[in-house]
C-alpha cells in the first residue's frame, strides 16, 4: 500500500517556508507579535520619559529615605512620624500581611463551619447559614466594611469605666477573665515580652508544630494502611509541651497584664489592638468566609454518596464520615476556588483606608504619595508588592493542591 506523505516534509527550509509551511508559520507570527508588543513597550516608554521631562518631573526613589512627618495608629514595628517614607511603606506592608493572614485564617474557619452547616438536615440551621451566606456574597465588600466599622465604633466602654479613682468610685466595667477589656479605643489584651531565651522557646515551638502536623499525618497514614484509628488527641501534647518545658526551664516569655488600678484616663499595660484592624479583619474574614462555605459546600455535594453510605456501614460517627472520608476527598475540589478567595481577600484589604487602617495602601499609596508627588513610582511599588503577594500565595496553594490530588498510576 502506497503511503501519503506531506510534500512540504520533503524540501529544504527557504524564506517562503516562514508563511508558505505551516511547520514554521505559527512561529513566524508569534515572533512578529512579539516584535509588535516590545515596540509598543518602548514607544510608551520614551513617550512617558518625555512628558516627565516636560513637565520638570524626574522618576527617582530618592524620597524614601525623607521624613515622612505623619503618624500611623497600629505599627508591629518601631515608628514615629521622624522616621522615613521607606519605614512607613514597610509598616504597612506588615499590616497588610497580618490582616490578610489572619484573614485568611478566620474565613477559613467561618467558611468551612458555614459550608458544613448549610448542608446540616436542622431546617433552621440550614436556612440561617444560607441567608449569611446570601447575604454576604450579594452585597459589595466595601459596604460590609463601612458597616462592620461603624458598628465596632460605636462600641465598647470608656476606659475610665474600668478604673478606680482614689478607691472612691467603684468601676462600672471589669476586665474579662481580668485581663481582656473591649473599650472605645480598641481591645485590650495580655502582651507578649520576650526575654534572653526566647530563641529557644520559638525553637521549641516551631519543634511542636513539626511534631504536630507528623502525628496527624501519622494517625491518617496508619487509618489507611492498617485501620486502626489512633488518638488524635496526642498531637496537641507534642504542640505544647516543649514550650511549656522551654518556658518553665528559661522563663524567656512574659506577660504584661492591663492595669487598671490607676488614677490616669486609660487602662495601662497590655496590648491595644485597635479598632480599625477589628473592623477590618471581621469584614474581610466574614465576607469571604461566605463565598468559601459555597465552595464547601460544592465539594462536598461532588463526594459520591456511596462513599457515605459505605463509612456509615463500617460503623463510623457522622463526624468521623465527615472529617476522614467526605473533606479529604472534597478539598480536591474545594482548594482550587479557594485559592482565589484568599488572593481576593488579600487585594480587598487594600480597602482598609475606608475605616483608617493604615496599609500598604493607605501609607505608600495614600499619604507618602500626596506628599512627594510621586504617583507612578508609589503606584510601582503597590503593583509590585501585590504582585509578589499574589504569586506566594498562589505557589504555596498549589504546592498543597498538588499534596491532595490523586496520584495516577
């Protein structure tokens, strides 16, 4: 039998072949679109020198190291309004990242909590997670902010209601538990100071986490091979017991309690945690905990209901179904979306201004710009922080993503 052969295979490479052969001609356009976009690039560029220069503008990131002359109200770090834009622009990187941390984390933990109980058979249980998740996902984020924000201003006592004054008046308010108190100002809280052994201490705990995580995955592993069920309970031992034994051995770590016994306007000592960063944190948490209960939810409606009925049959408890044999097999569906949701909970705290945190945004991209003048190199930066923010996220969750995916033999 007589084969058919490509007539273009049998002769050489000429110029023609660049658009003639259809072995070269989708390299030949994309290498001409690549041409298109650089020159692009470049006539932008020049065009932007050029009207910088017309206008007497220079592009210079000289201004970082200037005073900054505000202040800012919640900083993790050392700061007053002597010091430069630069150290402005990394306080609100950190307040960025730890409210897009703890963020991350709380939604997680309303989402799956709202995701789980939407599917619960308790009619009002359902209905009541339905109409939160509803009602947050169908309304703006910003408006959620404002709202959430005023409420958690018009909240909480005035400090003077927790103090004694001479011992002549007795206080309207008490600490909670005696150490917590929720004013006017923000919330405070025991503060953490670190003595001359906390290396060790955060040694002894990062040693805990490992061991935790190794035990967890340990029970998982002998469930599946072996099935036995070991206790889980152990794992919590392993977190905690070497920071206590660190801690009882070094006394690195110590607390600094809110003091109330004391003739001044303000409860002294402790942490304040300021309202801004509450408001904040409980609006984006809450906001996207909803989309992520719906994500839940999907992935476990994906789970086969054999696979119920099976663990059900080998005399498992609805939450022993739920925790080893539903979620596992739903976060293959579930982490995916969820990825997006933590990277739209971390761009919506750019929002922050609205209740006067101070971010990345509200700092570099707000004040420090108005300052200097320097829109596109402050904007440059934003772009490139959130850039970097984005990515790490998105490898982080991939990388687990591809831990719980099934392995194809």
């Amino acid at each position: 039998m007589a084969s058919v052969t490509d007539p273009q295979t049998n002769q050489g490479f000429r110029i023609s072949s660049l658009i003639n052969d259809r072995r070269y001609r989708g390299l030949t356009f994309q290498f001409i679109a690549l041409i298109g976009i650089i020159f692009a690039m470049a006539y932008l560029g020049i065009n932007l020198v050029q009207n910088l220069a017309t206008a007497g503008l220079t592009f210079s990131y000289d201004f970082l190291g200037e005073q900054a002359g505000y202040d800012i109200n919640q900083t993790l770090i050392e700061y007053d309004s002597q010091s430069s834009h630069l150290r402005a622009a990394i306080v609100g990187v950190i307040n960025t990242l730890l409210v897009s941390v703890l963020g991350c984390i709380a939604a997680t933990l309303i989402g799956v909590t709202a995701g789980v109980l939407r599917l619960s058979k308790n009619w009002l249980v359902a209905k009541l997670m339905s109409i939160y998740v509803e009602a947050f996902r169908n309304v703006p984020v910003l408006i959620w902010i404002l709202i959430i924000g005023t409420v958690v201003t018009l909240s909480g006592a005035n400090p003077r209601d927790f103090l004694t004054r001479g011992g002549s008046v007795e206080p309207s308010s008490e600490l909670i538990l005696g150490a917590f108190a929720f004013t006017n100002r923000g919330f405070y809280a025991p503060a953490v100071e670190l003595g001359a052994g906390w290396p060790v201490v955060l040694i002894a705990l990062i040693a805990g986490i490992v061991g935790f995580f190794w035990w967890r995955a340990h029970v998982k592993k002998t469930l599946f091979d072996t099935g036995k069920l070991l206790p889980v309970w152990p794992s919590w031992l392993i977190l905690i017991v070497p920071v206590v034994l660190a801690q009882l051995v070094l006394g690195a770590l110590s607390l600094s309690m809110p003091d109330v016994a004391s003739n001044n306007f303000n409860i002294q000592g402790g942490t304040l945690i300021a309202k801004p960063f509450i408001a904040l944190w409980l609006a984006l948490s809450i906001y996207t905990g909803a989309f992520i209960a719906e994500n839940v939810r999907a992935g476990i409606l994906a789970v086969s209901t054999g696979q119920t009925e099976a663990a059900a049959a080998l005399g498992l408890r609805p939450r022993r179904v739920m925790n080893l044999v539903i979620l596992p097999q739903a976060l293959r569906i579930i982490i995916p979306p969820l990825i997006s949701q933590y990277l739209n909970l971390t761009k919506n705290s750019s929002l922050a201004i609205a209740v006067g945190y101070a971010d990345i945004t509200a700092t570099l991209g707000g004040i420090t710009l108005n300052q200097t003048g320097k829109a596109l190199e402050c904007v440059l930066l934003l772009m490139l922080f959130y850039l970097i923010i984005s990515l790490s996220i998105s490898a982080v969750m991939n990388v687990y993503n591809a831990s719980v995916a099934l392995k194809e033999r």
